[in-house]
C-alpha cells in the first residue's frame, strides 16, 4: 500500500468511525415467546438482557407474549377491544430496529401465541433482522427456530444465521438466574448480538437511503 492509499484509508476509517459515533443507538425488541403456566422463558429473558446490556449501542425492550391478549381470528376491522390492544405492541414492534425472539420448543414447534403475533402484523416485520434464542429438550428449540426463518422469510425479515440454543436449560441455571457455566452461552450471545448489531445498522442506513416498499 502506498503512502497516498494508507492516508486515504485512514481518512475513510476515521470518517466511517465518526458517522458510527453520531449514529442513533439501535432498538432491539426481545420478544419472549412463552405463555405457559410454569415457564422457565423469564430466567433466560433475564438472562440474555444482561448480556444485551453489555452493548452501550442497543436500547432493549422486552415484549412478552404472556401480557398480550390478541384473538387467533385475524380481522381486517378489529373491534375496539384489539385496536386498544394493538396499540400496547404494534407501536413498539414498528419502533424497533431488529429482535430477538427467545423461544421454547413445544411439540417440534413454536408456540402458537408468538405465530398469532407474528400474523397480526406486517410492515412492523420489513426489512429487518431477526435473532433467535431457543430452548428445549434434546434439540435446544432449534427445530422451532428452523420454522421460525420460514415464517420471518415471509414477512421480508433477514434471519441472523448463529443463534443462543440451550438444550435442557432448568438444571443449567442457578436459583438466582446465573448460569453455572457462562462461558459458552456468553460467547455464542455474544455472536448473535455482534451479528444482529451489524443487520441492523446495514438495514436501517439502507431504508433511509431507499425506503423498502416489500
């Protein structure tokens, strides 16, 4: 590299450092899929928001499917009891710039009041990435993670390719929430987050260049 290139690369470094600085820190929706009685969802919610919170770019809110009350009929012209609860998530769903989804695994499946949130919306979806953490028996939630990219696919999200899986997680867990052996699930948290920051930040600079249209 000549001396005219290094100091020109410099500069675009520099100049790329400064615009990363000034950029709006990005919102990331965790949505907690679980509304089982008895779940075990909030400890690895609690869990994943800590090391969410290690990232001074990301502004976190968590929306937990067991507080929204959405009928599974879809309606084009709610009643004014869904539009009231439509206006308690969508907003935030539309605020935000990429999500994690923590799921468990039920059946080979996920659950059915994280799809029932899913279909109530659609642009709120658009042009943005989708983490996953998951959880289960033997497979760790990653067979309702593989159904998950189809669904999100359809909703013109981009699914982030390495995921937090935890298979068998009730005994991994301490009583005060910590995880006994942290090394693992922090690093594969922190490739996701590092994967899930850079969608978002890609997206979101497209969309304010050329809105997506779908």
């Amino acid at each position: 590299m000549d001396i005219t290139t290094h100091e020109s690369a410099q500069v675009g470094t520099s100049s790329t450092a400064s615009s990363e600085a000034r950029a709006p820190r990005l919102r990331v929706a965790v949505i907690v899929a679980s509304n089982r009685e008895g779940r075990f969802a909030p400890v690895i919610a609690d869990w994943f928001v800590s090391r969410a919170a290690e990232h001074d770019d990301l502004d976190i809110d968590v929306i937990d499917v067991a507080g929204i009350d959405l009928p599974t009929a879809l309606s084009f012209n709610p009643s004014d009891g869904i539009k009231a609860a439509l206006a308690q998530v969508s907003p935030r769903l539309a605020a935000a710039d990429a999500f994690v989804v923590l799921t468990p695994e039920y059946n080979h499946s996920f659950p059915a009041g994280l799809k029932n949130l899913i279909d109530w919306h659609g642009s709120e979806w658009h042009a943005k990435p989708v983490g996953f953490v998951s959880y289960g028996g033997m497979s760790g939630g990653l067979r309702a993670v593989e159904q998950l990219r189809q669904v999100f696919a359809e909703m013109h999200a981009t699914t982030i390719r390495d995921t937090v899986s935890f298979h068998g997680p009730w005994s991994h867990f301490d009583e005060d929430g910590q995880h006994k052996d942290p090394s693992a699930p922090n690093t594969a948290a922190k490739a996701l987050l590092n994967q899930l920051t850079w969608w978002a930040h890609a997206l979101r600079d497209a969309k304010s260049v050329r809105p997506y249209t779908g």
